[in-house]
C-alpha cells in the first residue's frame, strides 16, 4: 500500500526520465564525436592548401612590393620573403620530423 498517493507513478516516471536522459546524453556524445570525425576529414583534405598558402604569401608580398619600387622597400620586401619562407620551410620540416620520428638523425 503506498503512503503517499501517487508516489509510485512519480518513482515510476523518475526512472523513465532517468533513462531518456542517459539515452539522450549518449546520442549527444555520438554526434559530437562524428562532428570530430568530419572536421578532422576536412582538414586532412585541405590541408594541403594551408602549406601551399604558406608558400606562397611571400612571393605575392614580394610581387606586390616590387610594383610599389623604391630602394629601401625592395630590401624589406626581400628580407620579409625571406624571413617567411624560412619560417615556412622550419615548420614543414618540423611537422615531417614529428610524422618519422625514427629518421631523426640527432645524436
């Protein structure tokens, strides 16, 4: 016999609530984890256009200050192209590096 009116049905739609919530938890926790999936699809897929934008911003930095031609500014336009590519190349070669660890050649 229950002591409050009622209150087995009130247990009863607790657990039901319970479980639609755990279902619901888990559903959210699969569909974020195929929103990783995809995301990490389309930057493998694209990568290859942030290394080629990288290689070639400074030769359009370079075109675009040789339009603009004077002395002092053909200098800084070559040592800027300069500075970025190298930086580009440090960070290919770094993310080759990490990729073969084993071909590392460090002593």
């Amino acid at each position: 016999m229950d002591t409050v009116p009622g209150l087995a049905q009130l247990q009863s739609r607790k657990r039901e609530l319970l479980l639609e919530s755990e279902l619901n938890r888990r559903i959210l926790r699969l569909e974020v984890g195929r929103m990783a999936f995809r995301a990490e699809q389309f930057k493998r897929g694209y990568g290859w256009a942030q290394t080629a934008w990288k290689w070639t911003l400074p030769f359009a930095g370079f075109l675009i200050a040789r339009k603009f031609k004077s002395k002092q500014a053909g200098v800084f336009a070559k040592g800027s192209m300069l500075v970025s590519s190298l930086r580009a190349a440090w960070k290919i070669w770094e993310t080759l590096r990490q990729k073969h660890p084993g071909t590392d050649t460090g002593a």
